[in-house]
C-alpha cells in the first residue's frame, strides 16, 4: 500500500481537476462547433469530467480538514 502525504494528496487533486477541466474543455469545444459526429461521447465525456473534477475537489477539502485536525492535535 502506497502511502501519500499531505502535499501528494493535493498535487494529485490539483492534477486531476486540471485533467478534468482540459478534457471538459474540448469535449464543449467539439460540441459548440457543431462537430456532431460524436455528440453521445462528447456529453459522456463531459459528464465524466464534472465528477471528476468534483471528486478531485472533495480530496482538496479532506486534505484541508485533515490538516486542520492535525494543527488541533498539536495546539
């Protein structure tokens, strides 16, 4: 089992919402420009990367709480 720190758990986020935001970006780009020919893969796609750029926000916010409860800890 690999076990990340703090900075690794918000590297990996911050990678994964940026990876979520390109695809989402050219998956709308496709779509705005009328290039249909793949219009059901194009919406998946840009559903996939709405979850998971939510998902990469919501290990952003545990990695916050965790490191607040550490800083309790020690206080």
């Amino acid at each position: 089992m690999q076990v990340y720190g703090w900075s690794s758990m918000v590297s990996a986020a911050l990678a994964g919402i940026h990876g979520a935001e390109s695809d989402a970006l050219r998956a709308a780009a496709r779509v705005a420009s009328g290039d249909t020919d793949d219009l059901a893969g194009d919406l998946v796609g840009l559903q996939s990367a709405e979850r998971r750029h939510a998902a990469n926000i919501r290990v952003l916010e545990s990695a916050m709480e965790t490191e607040q409860n550490v800083l309790d800890i020690l206080a």
